[in-house]
C-alpha cells in the first residue's frame, strides 16, 4: 500500500494509486505526492515548479526578465504569463536597481546573533517577508486549482512566521473569489488586495474580508493597468483621492495602497488615510520603462519620513534582496514570481521551504553587516548611499 502526502495540510493517506482529493482539505490528485518524493530542499521543489511549468518558466536561480529567459523570449505577441510588460524593461530594472545597491561588510565588534523579528499592522512576524498578492496560477499548464494555490500561500507563510497577501484577477468573482475562499479556510489569517475595480464592488469584497477576519485590506492601484479585466467583462479602474478615501472610510480594516512609484502619490494616499503605501511596479507587469522599485524606494521614503509602513516588492530573490530594502526604506519586504513557483512546485510546503530559506539568508546578510536587529537596517549599512 502506497503513502500520500497532502502538498496543502500536510495529512497522509494510504493507496495503491493516488488518491482523487485529500479527505481533510479536499485539495484534488494534483496535489498529492508520494511519501517518498516528498520534497526535502528548496532545489527539489523549484525542479518539480520547472516541470509543472514547462514552457512558462524555468525557475532559474535567477529569475530577472532577462531575453534568455523562457518568460520573455518566447513571451512575444503571447499571453503574458510569468513575465513583464511589453520588453521587460521594468522587470528587469527591478533585478537591476537591487544588483547596484553593495553592502559595507562589517566584521568588527561583539559577536551577536541577529535578531529578524519585527511587527507588520500589529502582526508579529518572525522576519518581515511576505508572500505578496498574485493570481492566475490555474492558468498555466492547469498546475493547480487556483483556491488551492491561494490557501498554500497562505498557510505555507504562516507556518513560515509570516503572512500571505492574495491577489485578484478577471475569473475571481463575488461569488467565487479564491483569495477570499482561501481567507475563509485560513481563518482570515492573510490580506486580500483586489483589482481597482468599481467601488460598489470592491465594498462588497472588503465586506467579505471583513466578515472572514482578514488582517488588512488593500487595492493594487496599478491593477488599473490590467486589460484583461475589462475583456473579460470586469472592468478597473483608475482611483481619484475621493475614491480611495471612501474605501478606507468604508472599511474598518488597515487599508493598503500597492502599485505606488512616485512620493507624491505616495504621500496624497497617505493623507486619505492609508495604512500602508505598497511600492511596486507589479513585478513589471503593467507599465514598461519604469524605475526599480529600489531605486524610487528611498525617495518615497523621505518624502513620508519615518511613521508611515512601507513595503517593498520587486525582483527580491534572496535574504540579500530583502536587507537591502528594508535598508533603502521598507517596513516589509514581499515576494511574488517566487513564491508562485514554490506553490506550484509543492503547495504549502514549498512556500514554507521558500520563505525559511529566505529567512536564512537573511540572518546571513544581517550577521555580515553588523545589523543586529531588523531597526538596525538603514542606509548606514550600504555602500555610498545616504
Ligand atoms: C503572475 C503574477 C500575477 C500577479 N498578480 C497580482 C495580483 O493579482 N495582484 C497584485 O496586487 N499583484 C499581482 N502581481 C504582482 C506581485 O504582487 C508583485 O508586485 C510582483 O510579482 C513582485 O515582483 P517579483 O515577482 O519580481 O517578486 C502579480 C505578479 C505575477 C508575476
């Protein structure tokens, strides 16, 4: 008789071949593994990824929107799937703004351990990475069901020490929003960003996340770049002030504006009562020819000074990539084409296995540049900067 591993709540059922679904999370054949091939290291789960994503991507180690990547050469006049806008040139300037950021390694004074702990909307967290909003992982290659691939980040960065944000995309509806019927078997333990669609709709959606316990709420602003929304019959929108002010108003939730690039944005979203200023450029997905969002981070940063939270996203591939944004200016650190592989690769426990190796490295950067705790990462800690 054969063992099952269930990749979404970790039981383990028995027969000869592989069960349909799991008899306590019913997550369906897809993602069952064996007992033996349960994956042990971050490279077995990216290599099972690169399998179930054949043709999509390749899970590089690095995963930069390089042209010798399968994302953006092959991408061409095709659907866009893990890759950026147009030439990729604001993926890639993500990965490349990071690259020139050089630490000052610092190897004198008391030995210490470095402490990574820290708090997000008055959530503690063993070290500040989140899974960040994404969606659509149904579509390629039919890997996973895509309430599946939502309740895997979301349990697999709680178990992590961490939160998940959730995304939002055309075949999510009010009805059936995987994000939220994620939030729901989660006990509301993750933050769901919806697409800038009509207020009456989005109040109806914060309503939900409220009735399911979500921690936060927030829009991705740059969601309004989506056309594939509005084709499917589900339009978005540009945001005005007034509108944004409504939305917090409306909620009783944190309220978090993602999709920011430029301060004085940033700061007008403050004043209508936003909780947290999200900076990112989608991963360059909705605009190509923007800044890396390291390079436009420490400028949002001066312009809000130091009370309002901020994160970060953006070709963070490693514990390095995340010191080096919070010493740019973020509160928050959030991962996105990463974390997706590791779900497809292994549900929950890849997410897991992921996120704890970003932890790791982490620890690693903090120790080499004297950076005791996660308030110690500033600019002091980088090469030239101010
Ligand atoms: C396939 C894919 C789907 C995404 N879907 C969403 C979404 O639904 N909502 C959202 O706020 N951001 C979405 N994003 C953007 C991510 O939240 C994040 O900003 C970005 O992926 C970070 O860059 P990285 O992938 O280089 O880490 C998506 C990104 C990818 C790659």
């Amino acid at each position: 008789m054969n063992q099952w591993y269930c990749s979404v709540c970790h039981d383990i059922l028995k027969g000869e071949n592989k069960p349909g679904s799991c008899d306590t999370c019913q997550a369906d054949d897809r993602m069952m593994i064996k007992l033996s091939d349960i994956p042990k290291t971050l490279e077995q789960v990216r290599d099972m990824a690169r399998t179930k994503l054949k043709g999509i991507c390749a899970a590089y180690p690095s995963c930069d929107g390089n042209f010798d990547k399968i994302c953006q050469r092959e991408a061409y006049g095709k659907p866009i799937g893990l890759g950026g806008a147009g030439q990729g040139r604001s993926f890639r300037a993500n990965t490349e703004a990071l690259a020139k950021i050089e630490f000052n390694m610092s190897v004198l004074g008391d030995h210490f351990e470095p402490d990574t702990s820290s708090s997000f909307l008055g959530i503690d967290l063993r070290f500040p990475v989140l899974s960040s909003s994404t969606a659509g992982a149904q579509n390629y290659n039919d890997a996973l069901d895509e309430t599946q691939f939502c309740t895997s980040i979301l349990k697999g960065s709680k178990e992590a020490g961490t939160i998940g944000l959730r995304g939002d995309t055309w075949f999510y509806t009010l009805e059936n929003h995987p994000s939220l019927n994620a939030m729901k078997a989660c006990t509301g333990f993750g933050i769901p960003i919806f697409k800038p669609r009509s207020q009456d709709v989005l109040k109806q959606l914060i309503e939900k996340a409220e009735e399911y316990g979500c921690k936060a709420v927030g829009v991705d602003l740059d969601g309004c770049g989506s056309t594939i929304m509005a084709r499917q019959g589900m339009p978005v929108f540009r945001k005005n002030v007034r509108d944004i002010e409504e939305l917090v108003r409306f909620s009783s939730l944190p309220f978090i504006a993602k999709g920011i690039m430029m301060p004085e944005e940033a700061q007008k979203c403050v004043d209508a009562g936003v909780s947290v200023i999200a900076v990112s450029n989608h991963g360059g997905r909705v605009l190509d020819s923007t800044p890396g969002v390291a390079t436009v981070l420490p400028l949002i940063r001066k312009k809000l000074g130091k009370s309002v939270t901020i994160t970060a996203d953006g070709g963070v591939r490693t514990g390095y990539d995340v010191l080096k944004m919070l010493a740019l200016g973020a509160d928050a650190v959030l991962l996105g084409r990463d974390i997706i592989r590791a779900a497809v690769g292994a549900g929950t426990l890849g997410v897991k296995l992921h996120l704890e190796h970003v932890h790791q490295t982490l620890i690693k950067a903090m120790f080499m540049t004297g950076t005791k705790n996660i308030k110690m990462a500033d600019s002091r800690i980088l090469f030239n900067q101010d």
